[in-house]
C-alpha cells in the first residue's frame, strides 16, 4: 500500500514548479485583493493527481499493479490516500497564508470567514475528485476529462436557468436551519462523497479488463 502511495506522490515531482509558481501568482492577487487564495490550492491538488493517470496509462501502471498482491485494490486506494495527503497538505498551506494575509492587509483575522471559505473551498474540491474518480477509471483520462468538462458545463447552464425561473427560496431556508451544524454536516457529507466515490472506483476498477 506505502509503495502505491508514494508511487503518486513522486509522480507529481515535476508539477511542482507549476504550483508554486500559481502559488506566488495567487498569494499576490489575493493581496491586492483580486482573488481569493482558498480557491486555488485544493482544487490544484486534485488536477496534479489527476494527471497522475495519464502517467499510469502512458507507462501502463495498470498491467503492471493487476499482477501484484491485492494490485487492484491498493491501487484505487493508493490513489485516494495521496490524493487525500495532498489536498491536506495544501490546506494548512492556504490556512496559514490566508491568516497571514488577512493579518497583514487589516491587523485582523477573521477566523470564521477564513475557515468557513476554506472549508467551502474543500467541498467543492471534493466534489470535484468524487465524480472524477470514477469517470477516470471507467473511460480512462482523456476521454473522462472532455465528458467531465461537458457535464459541469451543462450543470451551470442547467443550474443557471433553474435559478433564473424556479423560485429557490424554500431551499435557501433549509440551508440557513441548518446553518449553525454546518461546521458538522460539511465534514460529514465530503467522508461520504469520499467513500462512494471510492468504492464506485473499486467496483469499476475491479471489472475493468487490462
């Protein structure tokens, strides 16, 4: 399982360069106040692990991985825990540079936005992996990227049409009652994203031929 792990994460070695330089980019324009830096970092994390499968398709990982001990298995879950390690890593990267930033700019920081934004953040970046996951190891990357980018574009069409006719007011107060649990339901709901979408990739990894 370790060896999988690492596997991953020295894979993305050469991505590095990248993300330090969005990183400089983004810590900049937050500081002028031109972008929020929460927004970068996760979602960053997913899209370098994520190019970890065309590096396993290009070198053909998979072949290799189904002949070793439980290959199949440590493989998929390889997969999610460096993707999990990553997207932790650079949220306490983001959390000390944003109360850092917030400090600098006003001598005050703001705990509860800064956290609540992050946390959004890490939502949303989640969300992202759950559907993306298994997309991946059902139709392999390439064609996974062009379908996901087809759905998430027909979901803004489709979610900003139903927010221009349908009165979304009944579901605006549902979300406030629940708006005080909210540091629980969102930690909840992204473990159980997780754990589908993990073993949506299991079962589709499993039968998958190689």
């Amino acid at each position: 399982m370790l060896g999988f792990i690492k596997k991953d994460l020295l894979m993305i070695k050469s991505n590095i360069k990248i993300f330090v330089i969005l990183l400089i980019i983004y810590v900049f324009m937050t500081f002028q106040g031109q972008m929020d830096l929460s927004f970068l970092l996760p979602f960053m994390s997913v899209m370098i692990m994520i190019s970890t499968f065309s590096y396993d398709t290009f070198n053909k990982w998979d072949a290799y991985a189904v002949t070793l001990p439980n290959g199949r298995k440590n493989s998929v879950m390889g997969k999610y825990i460096a993707t999990i390690i990553l997207i932790e890593i650079t949220t306490i990267i983001i959390t000390i540079l944003s109360f850092t930033i917030s400090y600098a700019k006003t001598k005050i920081i703001d705990f509860e936005n800064i956290i609540g934004t992050i946390l959004g953040s890490l939502f949303a970046t989640i969300l992202l992996q759950s559907f993306m996951y298994p997309a991946m190891y059902k139709f392999g990357p390439e064609k996974a990227r062009i379908g996901i980018f087809v759905v998430v574009f027909g979901v803004a069409i489709i979610g900003g049409t139903v927010a221009k006719y349908v009165d979304l007011s009944p579901m605006i107060k549902m979300l406030d009652s629940i708006g005080t649990y909210w540091m629980i339901v969102f930690p909840v709901t992204m473990i159980l994203m997780l754990y589908i979408s993990y073993k949506a990739s299991e079962r589709i990894y499993f039968k998958k031929e190689i």
